[in-house]
C-alpha cells in the first residue's frame, strides 16, 4: 500500500512523499485505518490517493479499510524522503532545497536544471503541469522543466 504513487507524480511513492503518515491495524476487528497528511488543502489528488489506498489494501484483504485526513503537523516538502527527491530529480522535477530547523535558509534559492545541472534557471509561470509544481526554464540547455514548490 506504502507503493501507491502520487496521481500527479507518477514516479514517487506516498510514502516517499511523506504524506502517509500511520497505518493502524485493529488486532480485534482487523480493521485497517490509514492516516494521510495532503500536500496542501484542497489538492484535488487526495481523492485520487484515497481511492488508490483502498484499492491496494482491498486487493489483501482489507476491503473495509478507513482512509483518514489529518491536516496537523502540516505536510511540507521536508516530508520528501532522499529517495524521494532522488526520482524526483531523475524524473526532471527539479526537487524543492530541504529546509530543516537549524540550516540558514538563503534569500535567493537556486533552482537547478534537472536535466544539465546548470544554476541559471528562471521561473516561467507560477503554474506548471498540475498545481503543486511551478514551470521553470533552463537559460543553459533552454529546457523547460517542472519544479515541485517549497511550502
Ligand atoms: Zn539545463
């Protein structure tokens, strides 16, 4: 169930994402309850995954399986595991900088082109393929490319 991917980002699991948070198996009823986080509220994917989760775990047993939404703590793209970002940047989506407690976080973050490598990008619209991502531009190899947006 943890391998059902992200309707808009095909190559990423919900659980590399970070937004499955718990699975909870009652031992009296076998009642399988799980607990998602959605990336932002109101992304039109969740029923999507929510479907996607039932189907997976009906598929072994557990056809009456809850699907719960917790909106706290709140998703952020921290939540990203490494093997995240890492099919994320080898799928051309420039992954977002982790920003963890304790680092300085630059005023100007670099994007980089997933596909050379190259610092001089700009964004082109705040709007790329699905609402989560933000169409950016390489001024190196002039390669457009989706970039996941830091929340
Ligand atoms: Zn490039």
């Amino acid at each position: 169930m943890a391998a059902v991917v992200d309707p808009e980002i095909r190559v990423i699991t919900i659980d590399e994402l970070g937004i499955l948070r718990a699975v909870e198996e009652d031992r009296a009823t076998g009642r399988v309850t799980v607990t998602i986080t959605p990336t932002y509220t109101g992304c039109p994917a969740m029923d999507v995954i929510r479907a996607d989760i039932r189907r997976a775990l009906a598929a072994i047993g557990h056809p009456d399986a809850e699907v719960r939404t917790v909106y706290s703590p709140a998703w952020s793209t921290d939540w990203i595991s490494a093997a995240g970002r890492a099919k994320l940047a080898a799928a051309g989506i420039a992954p977002p900088p982790a920003t963890r407690a304790g680092t300085v976080v630059p005023l100007t973050l670099a994007v980089r082109c997933p596909r050379c490598g190259a610092a001089e990008t700009e964004q082109v619209s705040r709007f790329g393929s699905t609402a989560c991502k933000a169409l950016w531009r390489c001024r190196a190899c002039r390669e457009p490319f989706d970039h996941l947006k830091a929340l």
